[in-house]
C-alpha cells in the first residue's frame, strides 16, 4: 500500500480535492492494470501446451464413459475438466475484447455456445468446443512460431565477446567494449562480432544469416565483413568499423522485428466477417429453437457456426509465408505488402545498384597502336591513374591488379579535376582523361567512332595518349547482375509488364534495358519524376512494384503499390521506405516473391472457401437434426483444424516449379520469339503484346496468349 501525502504548502481546500482524486484515479487505473495483466496470464497458462493436454485427457475419459456406459451425475461428468481448462480462458477472452476493445470477437460466439451447451446438460459438447478452440490457438502459436525462428536465430547469433589486439596481444572483451577502429582477431569457427573491414589475413566466410546464399563467400584485405557471420577458415584481423545498433545483424534484426506489423486487408476482411456472424448466428440459432421447438438444434447451430477457421486461416498463412521468405534471405514487413504483391502486373526497376552491382569496372581496353597489345595499354594507364583518387581510376587499377599487371610508380604526376591525369613512366609522357582535356594540350583526337560505340554501350571512357599520340581507349561499365536477365524473363513468363526507370542518360538506360530484356525504357529523370511515372501509371489502373536501392528511389518506393529495396548495398532511406527488403541483393527471387504471394493468397481463400462451405452444410443438417451439439463440434472444428494446417504448409512450401495452372483447357502462357520484318507490323488475334525489344535480328517481341496444356506447339500463334 502506497502512502499518498501532501506537503504543507498552502493549497485551497478545492486544489486538495482535485489532488485526493487525481491520486485515487490514480490508483484505480494501477488496479485495473494489474488485473487485466493478471487476467492475460491466466489465458496464456490456460492456453498453453501442458492445460491442452490435460483438458484433452478429461475429454478422453468422458468419451470412454460414453463407451463403456457408465452412467456419472453431471456435475461429475469428466468433461468438465475441459470446460474448466479450456472454456474458462476462452470465455475470460471473449469478455475482455468485449469490455476493453469494444469488440465482438469470434471467441464471444464460442463462449455463447459452450454456455448454451451448459444449459441443455451438453456437457461433453461444451468441453469439445472450448478444448477444439484452444488446439487452434495452439496450431497458430505453433505456426508463429516457426515463422519467427529466423528472428531467434539472429538475435542468438549476435557475438557478446571479442578478441582484440592490443601491442600484439590478444585479450577478450565483451561487444560493448569494442571501439570503432580497435583490431580484432577472428579464428576459424568464430562469428565476426562487429562490422569491419579485413587489415590482415584471408579467409572464407559463411554470409548465409545475412544473404540466405550457402556457398562461402573469399574474402581479403580491405573487404568488408559483416557482425554475425561465421569465420570457417584462415584467421582475419579486422578494423572495427560499425557497433551495436549501427552494425549489419542489428539492423538486419530490428528489420526483421517489424515483420507483420500491418494486418493484410484479407485478414481485415475476415475479422469482419467474424463480427457479422455473432448476431446472424444468434438470430439463426433462435430461429431454429422456435420455429422446431427443439432448443438442442439450436444449440447446435451456434457450435457449427463459430467462425475459428477465418480468425485463424488468414493470419496462420501470412505468417508462414513471411517466414518462409525469411529463410531465403526475403523480409516482408507486413502481410498487407506480401498480399499486394499477389495482384501487380507491373514491375518497375531501377538501374544502378538494382538490376546492376553499382560499381564500374573495366569492360574494354582497346590498343590502337599494333606494337602495343591490351595489357601494355592497361599497364600504361593504370601507372598513371595509381595515385588518382578518381573512381574510374580506381576501377582501371583494380583490374590491372586483378589481371596481375606490374603496375609502375609514376613521376611527374598531375591530376585535373573533371578532365584527367599526366605523368612520366617508363614508356614516356602519358596523358589520361576525356577529348577535351587532350585537345588542350594539343594531341590530335581522331577516336570518334570508338567513342560512340562505347557510348551507345552505356559505358564510360578514358582516351590515353603517349608522347603526343593516341594509343588506346579504357571503357568502364556498370556491371549487370549475372540473374538480372533471367528474372525478368521469368517475370514475363508470369504474365508481368517490366519498365526501367533510371537517372542514366537515355541511350545508357536502352543498352542496358536491351541486355536483360526490358522493352519500356524512361531515362534522365530525377527522383521527382520517379514518383511521377509511378503515379501515371498507378492512374492507368496498374497494380505496381518498385524495386530500387537508393535514396533516389526512396519517393518512388513510398508511393508504389507494393516495394522492394535492395537490402545489403541499398540505402538505409531506401529499406526504410520499402515494404520487402531483399537482404542478399539477390533480385532473382522477385519471381520467387511473386509465386509465394499468390500461393498464400490461394491458401487464404481456399481456406475460407471450406470454412465456409463446412459451416454452412454443417447448419442446415443442425436445423434438420442431422447433428447434435456433440457431433456438431466435431464436424465444424475439424474443419478449423484442417485449414489452418493447410496454412501451415506454406512455411516449408516449394516454388521451385512453375505455378500450377488450374485451367488446363485455357491456359495463359507467355515467350519470346523474333520477327525478321524489322518492325512488328502485324497482329496476333487473341494475343497481348508484353514487350518489345530492338534486336540485330529483328524485333523480339514477348506475347502471351491461351491454349490447352496439352497441346505443346505454339507454332499457330506465330504467323
């Protein structure tokens, strides 16, 4: 008891009662409090496991009783143990959300009926209710669960110590000790407890937690590695670069945290539903009372009609989907995001850092002069870019680095921001840079045709020039993902609409667009004008997903249907706005995404469908006296059972095949082929042109158009 005193301080005789209230409203709301606290534990005790078990053993009894014929007054009926166990807490919830939420929920129906069953002297009806109910709630903890193991499995794999080295010796601290830029030593068989960057050593690291990919991943000096993953060979030494909150697993973690925060509208929908049956149910039950005379059938009526199945079903599937998706490396914020994403038919990418690594690299070196070859030209340039700071020199060194060129030291070296660097090696003067910087210093530049063609490429280029002369040309590229391609055209295969949106120049954007197989293209556009094309085309009546990684792509990722950020380069701006994350940058698994969200959406309504369908033919054999409240429960929470099982399948779910068509007289099916005419100057009827492509050999067009599965040739739709 707290004792509640005031001072001496002159107050009115008002003030102080003002103040005795506020403090015993105070207390009352404590009071409250630790009530409905007190209430919440002893629903989860009596919801748990063990309480199930038991009040099913109850239930066993009770039916061998019946068997056997043995004859117990009803208040020692067996079966009230499980009324006891599993109705008490079922009727504590129900009136709970009644009082607290203001909110008719599927468990008041059931209490309804438990107590109906009462009533009549059904006791085994109302244990059978209450126990078939708390084995629900069971089989979506257990699905939960499991869909949230990814998240445990993260949290236990954060490293709380440390080697760190210090004057060449090796001491153990806890993580939280550990400062930005201290050296620490990973052997083989330890987890890298922080971010950091490798200063000593080379090794293999297990990358799976973060990527979901299995294969080790070589990692040297100046690499990053990342807080969580696991050293499996030679040990490293690291600069501690990222702590706590900030490191790679702790972001991964609170990503992961904010999974299934929104309901999805399917699951909305079926919490309505639920709403609406309390008062049919009741109005169908008394109706059938009255109109049969016999109160049983409508006892009976409002076991059958409990609506368990669309309380469950739905968030049971959105929960294994999500975490599915989390064991391959895919997080889904919310079920309304994996939902929305069943329903698109268009798919928007940007460029740079999506459907591409983000980092240039060396793709052409051309000699142009025929006593030198391509790994003399690379060499000269690379000597003279080695002290640039530039990123494309960055780029040309690396590569000569990683082709084993002996790299010289230059002389003389001199760099002019935003036109290129002069040195002396042993070859001579060598100018590197773009035309206009060699033309002011008087070096004829008669390269244009190579410059075009290397522009058209989409591809950056450094003129090198010695002694005055021309010899070669350096081109630099973005590099495109190796999947990039592919997941497009399985995109296209699910009947899908791709389009590139990039700040890229335009005939950059259509090099790279015609190289995965993108037919519409839109370059040069600020962030704004993202959002713009995003919005125009939401206008059109297209469900759209954006797939970006960058603080540019963050407005356009806002305002799409449904988005997905790149997860390990992509900015933290752009997974903030993103409803998925792909955490491997793996992009070929948006196909995968597409596959999983229509799976869950047919498991959701397959699921109310049958519920559905059970309930309804399970009340009219109710009105006729087909059932009694017994036979009733098990009927209609068998079939509860049944759907929320079914949607827990969808955790360990493949969708390595191709989705299932159900319509195999009519079935939609989508390639590419090639018109040699130049132009695709005809039409197909019945077919629905997706895409096409400026090829060397023609147009590439991909269609989609409708036959029997049985029928393999498509050669009729060609002509």
């Amino acid at each position: 008891m707290h004792k509640f005193i005031i001072s001496n301080t002159k107050y009115t005789k008002n003030t102080k009662k003002v103040i005795l209230f506020n403090l015993q409203e105070n207390c009352n709301e404590i009071i409250i409090k630790e009530g409905v606290y007190m209430i919440d534990e002893i629903i989860d005790f009596l919801f748990g496991l063990k309480m199930t078990i038991i009040s099913a053993i109850f239930l066993v009894i009770a039916v061998i009783f019946m068997i056997l014929g043995i004859d117990t007054p009803i208040y020692l009926n067996p079966a009230w143990g499980a009324v006891i166990i599993s109705g008490i807490p079922m009727l504590l919830l129900a009136l709970t959300r009644l009082i607290r939420e203001k909110w008719i929920s599927s468990a008041l129906l059931i209490a309804i009926a438990m107590v109906a069953s009462l009533l009549i002297g059904e006791i085994f009806a109302a244990g059978e209710v209450a126990w078939i109910m708390a084995l629900g709630a069971l089989l979506e903890d257990w699905t939960v669960e499991r869909a949230k193991k990814g998240l445990r499995n993260l949290i236990n794999l954060t490293p709380q110590t440390g080697r760190r080295i210090v004057d060449g010796k090796e001491e153990m601290i806890s993580v939280d000790e550990i400062k930005i830029g201290d050296t620490l030593r990973i052997l083989p068989g330890e987890s890298v407890p922080v971010d950091g960057e490798i200063i000593n050593g080379t090794s293999s690291l297990d990358q799976s937690i973060m990527t979901g990919e299995s294969l080790p991943i070589d990692k040297d000096v100046g690499d990053e590695v990342f807080c969580g993953t696991m050293n499996l060979y030679g040990a490293i030494d690291i600069k501690a670069t990222s702590l706590g909150e900030n490191s790679s697993l702790q972001k991964l973690i609170d990503l992961v945290k904010a999974a299934d925060e929104k309901q999805a509208p399917t699951q909305r929908i079926a919490d309505k539903w639920a709403t609406w049956l309390v008062p049919v149910a009741l109005i169908i039950a008394i109706a059938a009372w009255l109109i049969t005379g016999n109160i049983e059938r409508g006892v009976t009526v409002l076991v059958v009609f409990c609506p368990c199945a669309l309380i469950l079903a739905t968030p049971t599937a959105i929960m294994a989907a999500i975490g599915q998706a989390t064991k391959y490396g895919v997080l889904i914020k919310s079920g309304e995001a994996l939902e929305t994403l069943g329903g698109l038919n268009t798919l928007v990418f940007d460029k740079t850092g999506t459907l591409t690594y983000g980092n240039l690299a060396v793709s052409d070196v051309i000699s142009l002069k025929d006593d030198l070859d391509d790994m003399d030209v690379l060499k000269i340039v690379a000597s003279c870019e080695k002290l640039s700071e530039h990123p494309l020199a960055k780029a040309i060194v690396n590569n000569a680095k990683e082709l084993q060129v002996d790299i010289e030291e230059p002389s003389d070296f001199k760099m002019y921001p935003g036109k290129g660097v002069t040195c002396k090696n042993s070859y001579g003067q060598v100018y590197a840079g773009n035309s206009k910087f060699l033309s002011e210093n008087n070096i004829d530049v008669n390269v244009d045709s190579e410059l075009n063609q290397l522009k058209h490429e989409g591809k950056a280029s450094i003129i090198l020039a010695l002694n005055g002369e021309i010899i070669g040309l350096i081109g630099l590229s973005d590099v495109i993902r190796e999947d990039s391609k592919g997941m497009i055209q399985n995109l296209h295969e699910l009947g899908t609409e791709t389009i590139l949106l990039t700040g890229d120049n335009t005939e950059t954007a259509d090099y790279f667009a015609s190289q995965v197989g993108i037919g519409k293209v839109y370059g040069n556009l600020l962030p704004q004008e993202k959002l713009d094309w995003i919005e125009k085309l939401k206008s059109e009546g297209k469900k759209v997903c954006m797939i970006g990684d960058g603080v540019n792509d963050a407005p356009a990722l806002k305002t799409a249907d449904v988005s997905v950020a790149m997860g390990s380069v992509g900015s933290d701006v752009a997974i903030e706005a993103a409803d998925i994350a792909l955490l491997g940058d793996d992009i070929g698994k948006i196909p995968y995404l597409k596959k999983l969200s229509n799976s869950t959406l047919f498991t959701i309504k397959a699921n109310i469908i049958i519920s559905m369908t059970i309930n309804a033919l399970a009340i009219v054999c109710s009105v006729l006296g087909l059932l009694n409240p017994v036979t009733g429960a098990i009927v209609h929470n068998a079939g509860s059972c049944l759907v929320v099982l079914n949607a827990a399948l969808l955790y360990d779910r493949k969708f390595d095949d191709s989705i299932k068509k159900i319509d195999t007289e009519n079935v939609e099916h989508s390639h590419y082929h090639y018109h040699n005419d130049g132009e695709h100057s005809h039409s197909h009827e019945g077919i629905k042109i997706i895409d096409e492509i400026q090829t060397e050999n023609g147009v590439k067009h991909m269609h989609s158009h409708k036959h029997a599965l049985l029928r393999k040739s498509c050669e009729t739709y060609h002509n």
